[in-house]
C-alpha cells in the first residue's frame, strides 16, 4: 500500500531540509521557520490540499513549536496554508478563482515591470538574460521540466529587479511563489513550452532596442496565454 501523500510529502522535506536551510541563512528562527516551511510549498514537497501536524514541521526543522507557529501565522497571512486550531495547518489547495485573479494582477505588474526594465537595464544586464533563454533552451532540450520552471522563473524576477522599483517588486513577490507553484503542479498537463521560449526571445529584441511598449505588450500577451494554458491544465 502507497504512504499517505502527507507521510510522503514528510519524508520529503526531512530529505531536502539541508538544501532548503542553505537557501534560507541565518536568520532568527521564526523568520527561518517561514523561509523554509514557504520554500517547501512553494515547490510541491508539502502538496496543495494537505495537512500538516505542528509538532511533525518542528521535528523537522528541529526547532520549538513556538517559532514554526510563529512561520505559521506568517504563511496564512500570505495565504499559504490555512492554520487548523491546537493541531497544525492545512497547504492552500490551488483553485482555479484564486490564479485568475493573481494572474490578471501579475500580467499588469510584469507589463510595468519590463517597460520599466527596458529603459533602465544595462547591456550587461541584457547579456544575463540572454543567457537565462540559452539554459532555458538547454534544460528544454534535456526534457527537464522542473530546471526548465527555474529558469523560467528566474527570467521574469531578473526583469522585475531590473526595473528598480521596489514598490513594484515588493507587490510581485506577494504573489511569485503561488504562481510558481501552480506552473510546477501543472507543468505535465500543459504543453510543451517551447513558444514560451520564442515569446522570451521577442521579449529580449525589444529590450534591446529600448521598445519598452512593445516589450509590455509581449509580456501582458504572454502571461494571458500561460493563464489560459494553466486553466485547461487545472480542469
């Protein structure tokens, strides 16, 4: 008989707990609690939809349970998990309403974002994200979906920093880490990403010719149409 999903997803993140550490530093053990405990959602180990003991995260994570409560209070007030009472915490399922509405903001923020990026990126800067699409390309032609959704990912936070704006930086990060989620968890139903690359590619060209608005326009078209990918992916 298969373990529970939860049992699993456990066993997961006691194996990957290193690497997550590494990512987060050293910080205090609240903030450290929520870094790792959000990072582990963020990449499916702890499932949409599934719940988790309080007590189970702390062993883990080999803290108290009064830190990781505290990560937790966190993570519900970005709508991450949803805390159950004297127990633990349920991982927000992915529903369809909630990745409309974040899609239809994250398309005018990435919009802004690289019209923004366009006028103030180095060709330095421009070079680095030429060579995002090349290991794009790279992990594409290795089949290597998940290293594919980094990179992917990587791309559009490149550009985001690039436009210098950390009112609009800090209204994106609100919502990167749930879209990533439900890229990476509809990554095998929707179809091979290769016109997303080649939408990268144009996005780049206008970059590089200082066409901020025909690069917004190529965003704003390029995150309709992974909304609607992800849609017919989550039916």
């Amino acid at each position: 008989m298969d373990m529970p999903n939860n049992e699993n997803s456990l066993k997961l993140l006691s194996a990957n707990i290193e690497n997550i550490a590494s990512q987060v530093g050293d910080l205090r053990l609240p903030e450290k609690a929520y870094h790792i405990i959000r990072i582990a959602i963020k990449n499916l180990i702890l499932k949409p939809g599934k719940t988790f003991l309080e007590r189970e995260i702390a062993e883990i994570l080999e803290m108290s349970r009064t830190p990781v409560r505290e990560g937790l209070i966190r993570l519900q007030a970005d709508d991450m998990i949803t805390l159950i009472p004297r127990k633990g915490f349920k991982v927000n399922p992915i529903l369809e309403k909630d990745i409309k509405e974040i899609y239809e903001i994250t398309e005018s923020l990435d919009g802004l974002a690289i019209e923004m990026a366009t006028e103030k990126a180095t060709d330095h800067a421009l070079h680095e994200l030429s060579d995002i699409v090349i290991e794009q390309k790279k992990y594409l032609a290795q089949d290597d979906l998940y290293e594919w959704s980094k990179q992917d990912d990587e791309f559009h936070e490149k550009i985001t920093q690039l436009a210098d704006n950390s009112k609009l930086i800090n209204m994106r990060n609100i919502h990167a880490d749930q879209l990533y989620r439900v890229r990476l968890y509809t990554i095998n139903a929707r179809p091979i990403p290769e016109f997303s690359i080649e939408e990268h590619e144009a996005m780049l060209a206008c970059m590089k010719i200082r066409d901020g608005k025909a690069a917004r326009q190529l965003m704003e078209s390029h995150r309709k149409r992974a909304w609607q990918e992800i849609r017919e992916a989550l039916k």
